[in-house]
C-alpha cells in the first residue's frame, strides 16, 4: 500500500527558468542510471528476497519507496525549470515571446531547438512537463531493471547503480550555475552514497557473500590471472599476492598463456589446482553445504497453510509506519 505525503523530501527550489538544463536533467528522470530505474530495480528485487531475508526485504522496498520521491523532485525541478513554457503554449491565439519561437521563420525554430539541446520533443510532446526518456528522448526501458533472485548478486548490482547515479549527478552540478538547483543535484547525490553504504552493509551482512549466488567455481582456474597483454609485466593486487580469499590463497599470474595454453591442451589436460588450498572434492562439498543452507532459506519461511503475502497484524492506524519516501 502507497501513501503519497504532498510535501517533497527534499524542497527543490529554482532560481530561473533553463530549458536547456531542464532537458539534460531528464537523464535523472527516465534515464538508465535515473531515479525511476532505481525505485523500480529495488522493488521488483524485494519480492524474491521477502521470504529469506525479511530485513533486507524492507530495506529494499524503504529505499525504493525513497527513489520514487526522488523521482518526484527530479520531475518537480524539470517542471519549474520549464516554468512559464506550459502556459506560453496553451496560449495557442495570442502573439507571445514563445509563439514567436514556434510561428517564425527557420532561424526562431532552429534557436527553440537548441534551448531545450537536441530533443525538440521534449516541449512538442510534453507542454512543459518531464517525460519518461532520457536527455535524448530514448524512452524508459524496463531492461534497464537488474533482478536475478539472489540476493548477493542483486545487492552488487544495486550498489554499482548508486555509484552510476552518484556520478551522473556529479556530472550535472558542473552545468548549472544556479544555487538553488545545485543544493537539490547535492542532495540527491548524497543519498546515492547514503545508499550505496546500506547496500554495501547488506551484501557484508549476508555470509558467506562471496562469491555471487552459490557456486564456488572450480579451483582449478579461479585464482589464475592470464597477461593477455603485450608489453611489459604489470602486476597489482588484482593478480598478485592474496586476493578476496583466507590467508594461504593467492593469484597465479601467467606471464605466457600462449604457452600455458598449449601445454595443458586448453587447459584441459595437467592444469595443477594453483594458488588455491583446496580440492575439487572439497568444493563441491561446499556447493552442496551452501545449496542446502540457501534452499532452506527459502523454504523455512514458506507457511505449511494457507500462503498470504500479509498478515494485517492491528496497529495504531494513526501512526502508519513512516518511510522517508513520499510514496510509500
């Protein structure tokens, strides 16, 4: 059930009408890396995690309650930096500033064009208000939603969407010049990073998390690191010393995987297990452990009656739980 709390979370103010921005601002509105591509992604990821890992299930569907207030302030700052454009073209009879721009010769059509950047659309289709596309009038795209049904993916995935949208707001402080515009990019920006904390929080929260879903992976081949360029040997923690393993474990760097190549046949024939302390055999015990623990994650929660997704236990009706979303 969704609340709707008229007041914004965040006042978003502007100073000045700025088409121009206004229409670079909708990368933030129907974008890839936007605030409905957000909302969307943590709340179709809340389902699958409902019943396994109720916290996280309500810490996703808080925070994507919270991504669609932002979204509303990203559109309430496009609405207001469009301010006076919707009612210049209602007003379709009379001969004002904005009907010259759209009655005039090629040279007032083609500076309108360039107000609002390179989607005309924008005021053509719209009136003045934002439009689910991004900055070029790509529409929205449900593929841009990341949902896999495990939940040590998911949170990755979540978190790599908070670095994308902190950056895309980083970006488009450095093209406006006003004040109040810019305290609402900051805002915004900044609960990407409060964000991306909580996800990051999450995914340590769940162990083991690594690495993603269950599977360890062979260990014949996860600690080797192949010098796939030619040059000079560059070496770094990424393929050198202990990696994301327990202490003993570390990379395996392949100075001449041409050579490495033929001599184990595609690594296929006489590839030794390097780097790595244990055995297939104890691999594949532990992908047995963690199927059964994940499996009965899931099926612990699931009631023998009746299922209902809501138990409707009676509260105070006045004092509905609050969510620092608008929407939820």
């Amino acid at each position: 059930m969704f609340y709707h709390v008229k007041e914004l979370q965040f006042n978003a103010r502007v100073s000045q009408p700025d088409p121009r921005f206004a229409t670079m601002l909708l990368e933030q509105f129907g974008g890839p890396n936007g605030e409905l591509k957000a909302a969307l992604q943590y709340f179709v990821q809340a389902f699958a995690a409902r019943k396994p890992y109720p916290d996280k299930y309500d810490m996703l569907m808080d925070i994507a309650a919270e991504e669609f207030s932002h979204l509303e302030i990203v559109g309430a700052t496009i609405t207001m930096l469009l301010d006076g454009i919707n009612g210049e073209l209602k007003n379709a009879a009379e001969n004002s500033a904005m009907m010259k721009f759209l009655s005039g010769g090629k040279a007032e059509r083609e500076q309108l064009i360039h107000e609002v950047a390179v989607n005309p659309q924008f005021l053509a289709l719209s009136g003045g208000g934002p439009r689910l596309t991004d900055s070029q009038g790509t529409p929205w795209m449900g593929s841009y939603v990341n949902a896999n049904g495990d939940l040590t993916v998911d949170l990755r995935s979540d978190i790599a969407a908070e670095s994308r949208a902190k950056i895309v707001y980083e970006y488009l402080l450095q093209f406006t010049d006003d004040p109040d515009v810019q305290n609402t990019l900051r805002f915004l920006m900044t609960r990407e990073i409060a964000h991306f904390q909580m996800f990051s929080a999450a995914l340590d929260n769940i162990q083991p998390n690594f690495p993603p879903g269950v599977l360890q992976g062979d260990p014949r081949y996860t600690h080797l690191y192949f010098n796939m360029s030619n040059g000079t040997d560059v070496r770094g923690p990424w393929n050198e010393g202990q990696g994301p393993w327990q202490s003993g474990e570390n990379w395996m760097y392949i100075s001449d995987p041409i050579d490495h190549v033929i001599k184990t046949e595609g690594l296929t024939n006489n590839q030794p297990i390097q780097g790595s302390s244990h055995t297939e055999e104890e691999v594949e015990q532990v992908n047995r452990e963690l199927s059964s623990k994940r499996s009965q994650e899931v099926k612990s929660a699931i009631s023998s009656n009746p299922n209902q997704w809501s138990s409707y236990i009676h509260t105070n009706a006045s004092s509905p739980k609050q969510h620092q979303g608008n929407a939820k």
